[in-house]
C-alpha cells in the first residue's frame, strides 16, 4: 500500500490524481473541481456548496420564525382560552416547528452536499474527523461506508485506508470502546489483516503518536494489536522509543509538558509494561521506564465526590479552553446532517 495515496488521490475522484489542494479546507482534489468565485483558486465540492447551504440555513431559520410566531399570535388572539382549545391549539404548533426545520434540513444537506455520491463523502468526513476530532463525523462515516456496495468500496479502499488510520490514531481516546465492531464489518476485513496494516504500513506513525503525541490509550491499543498479530515486535519498538535517550535525557519542566499524557500512560498500564519487559528480556528498558515514572506526578485524588465533581469540571474547563472539546454546536450540526443523510438515503 502507498503511503502517499491520501496525496496524490482527489478525495472526491478515486481515479484521479490529485493535483492541488482545495484553497479552504486543504483536501487534495483533481483539476475537474470548481474554481473559487472570489479568486479563482481551486476548491472542493463541499466548500463550493458550504456558502449556499449558510445562506440556506438562515433563510430556514428566519422562515419558521416567520411562519410560526404569527401563528402562535392568531392563536392567542382568536381561539378562545376556555376547555384548553388555546392550550391544544399551541401544542400543534410544535409539530409544524419541528417539520419546517427538519424539512429544511433536508433541503440543506442535499445543497450541502449536491452532485457527490455516497462514497464521495467518505474521504472528506474522515479528514473532519481528524482535522475536529468531533466524533460525530466518524459516526456519519461510518453510516457512509455501511451504505457502500462492494464495488464502491473495492474502488476506495487503498485512499480509504490511508485516511482513515492517521485518523484513527490521531482520535483514538475519542472511540468507543467497541469501536472496531461496526468498521470492521463495513469495510469487510477480519480484525488481523486490519492490525497487520495497522503495524506493517503504520508503525512509524503509530509509534510516533503513542510517544510524542500520547493519547489515552494507545498503549492497550499497542498491546492488542502485537496480541492479536502475535508478534512482539511493535511492543519492543514502543518500549524502545519510550525508553530511548531522547525522552529520559529531558528536563523534568519538558518532560512534563510534552510527555505527561505518555507518563500517564505508562502510570495506567505500569504493571503490563513491566511484565512485558521481563518477558521481552528488556531490562536496561524497564529501569528506565521505572525512572521516568519516578519523575511523574499523578493527579491528586479526589477526597470526596464534590471533589470529584470539581476536578472533572476543571479538566473540562481547561480542555475547552485549549480547544480540545468541540463546541456544542459543532455536535448539534453534525446530530441533524447524521438524521438527515439518513432519511435522504431512506428516500432514494
Ligand atoms: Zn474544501
Ligand atoms: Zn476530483
């Protein structure tokens, strides 16, 4: 597999080559895409159809206010208030709110995502999932990819890989515990040949991210996939590069704020690294890992669920602040386009 296939691939186009990279969002397209109308660059599709779709959302809004506060107001006005009529009259209105917006959300995906297939949004909803990740997008991926007949996917599978694992590891703590369940059954792929492609095409990267760009995780994610490939390998290069001179020559403030999640880690799963070692014969390793533990400070613990309470909020607090968790709106948006993809591909 071509490592490079995600660069020379138009996201949109599996069979053409990818020469430029849309101007606003970065995926790469082909020359067949549109040009910009204020400058003429290259874009993609859906960035292309994202400044009708806005436009179309403010028209929905602005139409059920429209529609709906008139009509709350005739009802105060004229129906009369005794035997709950008024009562029974505003509660009908509920259903019409609810069938504008979801009718025009309707409307708004089809503008948002006009002229693609199924399997053309596959590409870029990975790259939103790992570019946000907001879980969400994976979730309408893999409604995408469920939908997908097996030409379609044998058509996409090579790109489709080489999206989806750097996403994959990238958003690792923002999975589901069983999220290899549904990817597994449809990409059509038993759970050893997707881990060998795991550890043969991806090692680099998949260390690289597990050391020095450590998500919660990963390490149990290391030790399933040798476990599941029965082979050592990829937890010796692991242990390796945790315990290599790089890391543990670092001063202790450095350490701390590149490496604390990895400390973490390996604070977690302490018992499993050790075992390994000794089973791997990796003393000089093991030593070292003891020592950087040594320079870590697990968080306090919580003296009483208040405590608890408070500590989470902190942690939710500071996450936000550096960006780390998606707005609410940005889970609200991709809630209704999930619904909505939904019931389009009901319809058709
Ligand atoms: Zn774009
Ligand atoms: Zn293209």
């Amino acid at each position: 597999m071509s490592k490079t296939a995600n660069e020379e691939i138009c996201a949109f186009h599996y069979h053409n080559k990818s020469t430029v990279k849309c101007s606003l969002c970065g995926l790469p397209i082909c020359d067949s895409e549109e040009a910009s109308p204020a400058d003429g660059k290259k874009i993609c599709s859906l960035c292309f159809n994202s400044p009708k779709a806005s436009k179309f959302r403010k028209y929905i809004q602005i139409g059920t206010i429209v529609i709906t506060l008139p009509s709350a107001l005739l009802i105060f006005l004229f129906v009369p208030s005794e035997n709950s009529y008024q009562l029974f009259a505003f509660l009908l209105l509920i259903p019409l709110m609810i069938g504008l917006l979801i009718g025009g959300n309707r409307l708004l995906t089809k503008i948002a995502y006009k002229g693609l297939e199924k399997h053309q949004m596959i590409l870029p909803l990975i790259r939103y999932f790992e570019a946000s990740g907001n879980a969400q997008f994976y979730k309408i991926f893999l409604k995408n990819l469920k939908k997908l007949s097996d030409e379609e996917l044998e058509k996409i599978r090579l790109p489709l890989l080489d999206y989806l694992i750097p996403a994959l590891l990238f958003n690792y703590s923002k999975l589901d515990d069983n999220w290899q369940e549904d990817l597994l059954k449809y990409l059509k792929i038993d759970e050893v040949t997707l881990a060998k492609i795991f550890v043969d095409d991806y090692k680099t990267l998949l260390i690289n991210i597990a050391v020095h760009d450590a998500k919660a995780d990963l390490s149990k994610f290391i030790y399933y996939l040798g476990d599941i490939i029965e082979n050592d390998e990829i937890i010796i290069k692991y242990i390796k590069e945790i315990a290599s001179d790089d890391i543990k020559n670092l001063k202790d403030e450095q350490l701390k704020q590149d490496y604390d999640m990895l400390l973490e880690e390996l604070f977690l799963y302490e018992e499993q690294f050790y075992s390994v070692c000794d089973r791997l014969n990796l003393q000089k390793e093991k030593e070292a890992l003891a020592a950087l533990l040594k320079r870590y400070e697990p968080p306090p613990v919580p003296k009483s669920s208040m405590d608890a309470i408070k500590q989470q909020r902190d942690q939710v607090l500071q996450m936000q602040r550096q960006g780390l968790v998606s707005s609410k709106e940005d889970f609200e948006l991709a809630d209704k386009e999930e619904a909505e993809s939904e019931k389009m591909t009901e319809e058709s």
